[in-house]
C-alpha cells in the first residue's frame, strides 16, 4: 500500500469542518477512485489545530493518478479554506508490520 500521512495547521473553530471534509471524501469520492483504499483525520490532543491527515491507496501508481486527477485538486483546494498554510507532505509505502 501506498499513501500519504499530511501534518495540517488548522484555522481555529474550523476542525469539525475538515473532518466533514474527509468523510465525504471517504463516502463519496473514494468509491469513484480505482485503489483508494481509505481516509482518516488525528486530532491532537495537545493542541487541537494540529491535524494529520492519513490517505491509503493500493499502490503509488493509483495515488499518484489521483494527485493528479483535476477533480482532487478541486476537493484539495476545499481543504485549504481550513487550513493556515500548505500542509507538510510525507508520502510513502505503508506497511502492516
């Protein structure tokens, strides 16, 4: 598997938003996406505007094809009205162990 792991800054009063957000995605835009396996959102608990984002794909080739795809841009650029700056990117292999 395959995906990233997203450390976000969240606009205070905006992280019941987001997490609104990411159940969408996971309702209504992953079962259109060949390989995408899930979604979830960690709130922190020591300071609640730190989010992290998990997104999991079957491999890198079909994350890759849906960063690429103009309609996650679209849902991406949603994200960003509740966010304070570009979320920090860690992408990678997923393992199990």
């Amino acid at each position: 598997m395959y995906g990233t792991v997203a450390h976000m800054r969240v606009k205070a009063g905006h992280q019941d938003d987001l997490i609104k957000l990411i159940g969408e995605w996971n309702a209504e835009r992953a079962p259109k996406i060949s390989g995408a396996v899930s979604g979830y959102m960690v709130r922190e608990d020591n300071d609640p505007q730190n989010m992290i984002m998990i997104g999991i794909f079957e491999s890198k080739d079909t994350y890759q094809k849906n960063a690429n795809d103009p309609d996650q841009d679209q849902w991406f650029q949603c994200i960003m009205e509740h966010l304070e700056s570009e979320p920090q990117w860690h992408d990678g292999e997923f393992s199990e162990s």
